[in-house]
C-alpha cells in the first residue's frame, strides 16, 4: 500500500515530457553547432576581406619602399666610369668620379633641367646629353652648353649596413642651392 503511494506521488507528467525534452535538446544542439559553423565562416571572410583591404589601401609602400634600394660595392663602380645599367629601371646615373676635387660616387637623375626629357650618356664625348634641345652636362653633372639653366640633380645615397651603396631617390639635391655639399649625396672613395 505504502508503494502504491509513491507510485501515485510521482506525477505522470515527469515521464512523458523526457522524450521531449531530450528531442529538443538534440535540435538545440543542432542548432547551436549550425549557429557556431556560421559564426566561423562569417568570421573568416570577415578577416580575408580585412586582410585583402589592407594590402589594397597600403601597396608596397609599406611592406617595401621602390624609392630606396641598394646598387652594389663601391668596388663594383670604377674610377671615373658611369654606370648606365640602372637608367632604365630607376632613372639613375650613377658616377665615380670627381666632383670639386673630391673622389665620389654619387647618384644624378637621369632627368634634363630644361623641361624634362631623359637624358644620354655619351660615352666618346664623356658627357650627358639631352636629345631635346641639346643641353650638355659634364660627367659630374654641371651644366654646359644648351639651354638648360642648371646641373642634374642628385638623389641620396649611402653606405647600408652591409657595405652596399644604397640609393634614397625620396630626397634631392641641387648643385646651384649649395646642396651637393651634403655628405647625404655621395659617398668618399
Ligand atoms: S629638355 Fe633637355 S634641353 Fe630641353
């Protein structure tokens, strides 16, 4: 009799609902793992796409700067030559030479002072000429003849860590400001 009561005392209830309860815990879970794969996914792209944003808005210019560079040993540049091979690629002269009685090797644009037109190296006449107008400039850069009204201007160069010349085209010096005395603007051989 005492058992029948419990059995009463349980209510029927509790039973039928487990079934239940346990069906919606599995959707539950589910759910929740199809809800967490979305969240995955929609995190990812949200990374790729930041990713893919950030190389679009900073190039180069962060990760490596095409303004500054290195050429080679001051060995690979011999007395009183000018090396031509990076006219081309970064509109560079560059000379061993001397310039006011001191022994350099420093950098010229390759661009004339007239208006702008690229200028030739003239190896049997050891100067630069523009094909323009005809403006010649010594093999230190000064101006001679034709109408251009200044030197070729020279780009910062240096000695890296490792010995190599290394070329800073972002800073600019001209000869009639005074500015080729900067010892930014050549190296001494
Ligand atoms: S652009 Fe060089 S002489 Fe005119």
């Amino acid at each position: 009799m005492a058992q029948q009561d419990t059995d009463k005392a349980t209510p029927a209830s509790t039973k039928e609902p487990a079934a239940g309860t346990n069906r919606r815990g599995v959707l539950r879970a589910v759910f929740g793992t199809f809800l967490g794969w979305g969240f995955a996914a929609l995190g990812a792209t949200t990374g790729l796409w930041a990713a893919a944003s950030t190389r679009f808005m900073f190039p180069n210019a962060i990760l490596q700067r095409p303004d500054r560079f290195k050429i080679g040993y001051p060995s690979d540049f011999p007395r009183d030559q000018v090396a031509t091979g990076l006219k081309e690629k970064f509109g560079v002269w560059v000379v061993h030479g001397k310039y006011q009685g001191s022994e350099q090797i420093f950098a010229l644009r390759t661009v004339c002072t007239h208006l702008g037109c690229i200028t030739l190296w003239q190896e049997n006449e050891r100067k630069f000429k523009c094909p323009c107008h005809g403006s010649g400039f010594y093999i230190d850069g000064v101006n001679f003849e034709g109408p251009a009204p200044r030197p070729l201007e020279r780009f910062a160069i240096g000695l890296a860590d490792d010995g190599q010349l290394e070329i800073d085209k972002s800073k600019i010096f001209r000869e009639e400001l005074g500015q080729w005395d900067d010892p930014e603007c050549f190296v001494v051989v």
